[in-house]
C-alpha cells in the first residue's frame, strides 16, 4: 500500500506523554489541519532505531518545519512511557 501526502490516517485513538502524563489523542482531532510528518518504528531503544531511524528526524526537524510541516511524530509498539523516555533520550 503507498501512503501519498493528503493521505488519511484511519481514525484510532493514540497515547501522548503530556506535562500531567500520559493523555489519549484522537488521531482526527490531532492531524486536522496540519501537515504532520509521522514515521515508524519497530521498537524504541533498539540499535537500528536509536542509530539510524530517529536521529534522522531530528537532524532535519528544522528542515521540515521550513517547509510548512508543523508536527513530526513516531509510532513504534511501545507504550507511551518507553517512548517518551526514548524521545528526551536522543532529543526528540
């Protein structure tokens, strides 16, 4: 399946770690009318991810944010707590 900008992402409820912990984040409130450049995962904390897959994000998140994008998130299987502790990790 090729995902094309515009796409839709199918409407599910997602974790966010926010300031009082973790909040559910409808996916149709949080993509609406934004342009969010959202990428995957297999698992935070993992060799691959932490050397290869996430500091490219974050090197370029300027970049993005230059072209309009408002919003780079990552999904991975883990829960919100090991994503959030991978995020203040590598800076994210």
């Amino acid at each position: 399946m090729t995902i094309r900008i515009g796409d839709h992402i199918p409407t599910a409820v997602l974790s966010r770690m926010m300031e009082n912990g973790p909040q559910p984040v409808m996916t149709n409130d949080y993509f609406a009318g934004r342009k969010v450049v959202l990428f995957s995962v297999p698992g935070a904390f993992t060799p691959t991810c932490s050397a290869y897959h996430l500091p490219g994000f974050v090197e370029l998140a300027n970049d993005f944010t230059a072209k309009g994008v408002d919003a780079i998130g990552c999904m991975a299987v883990n829960d919100v707590f090991v994503m959030h502790a991978w995020g203040k990790s590598a800076n994210a």
